[in-house]
C-alpha cells in the first residue's frame, strides 16, 4: 500500500491549493479515502473523507463550505480543493486509507501547506 501526496505550498489568506494524492497496491475504489492535518504542537485531525463512489463526502466543521474533496477511481487519486484558505489551516496534509489488508491506517508522507501573508 503506497500513499503519495503532492501539492502543498507557501499561499496568502485567501487563496487556493489543490492537493492530490496517488495511491497504489490495492484496490482504490473499494475504500473510503480521509485526508487530514496537523499542525505544530497538534494531535492530526480528520479533515475529509470520501466515499468509495465520491458521491458523498464528509468534512470537519472547521472546512465545511471551503474545501472539497474529491476522488478519480480511474486514477486510483484522491484529492482536497482548499480554497478561501486562513492561516489556521497551516499544517502537513496526509492522505489515509483504513483496513486494506490489516486492521490499521496507512499513511502517506504529508504535504506541507503554510499559509501565510
């Protein structure tokens, strides 16, 4: 199981990032794909999550209305829209998938998303 994010970045208030994660060794549209952050001195929390259809998704309050997630199962990628973003969101991303062979998470690296003026 690989996880592989990419495009984190310096951005001002306000602006946008989309970040993406590639996934490989297993089966990409069976799972629920979850990003989350965390940031200095923070436990990681749980920013979204997206069903295996990508027709639904859930967000954590502090997200909800600014960024969006969404999913290529032919691409076997997950992505995170992060718009109209506050300095508060500066943390490492991580994409996560839960229980593919063991009863476990799995992680990719993180991004590092810095917002700042």
């Amino acid at each position: 199981v690989q996880l592989v994010e990419s495009g984190g970045g310096l951005v001002q208030p306000g602006g946008s990032l989309r970040l993406s994660c590639a996934t490989s060794g297993f089966d990409f549209s069976r799972y629920p794909m979850n990003w989350y952050h965390q940031a200095p001195g923070k436990e990681r929390e749980l920013v979204a999550t997206s069903t295996t259809g990508g027709r639904s998704a859930n967000y954590a309050d502090s997200v909800k209305g600014r960024f969006t997630v969404s999913r290529d199962n032919t691409k076997n990628t997950v992505y995170l829209q992060m718009n109209s973003l506050k300095p508060e969101d500066t943390a490492v991303y991580y994409c996560n998938v839960w229980g593919v062979r063991e009863s476990r998470d799995y992680w990719g690296q993180g991004t590092q998303v810095t917002v700042s003026a």
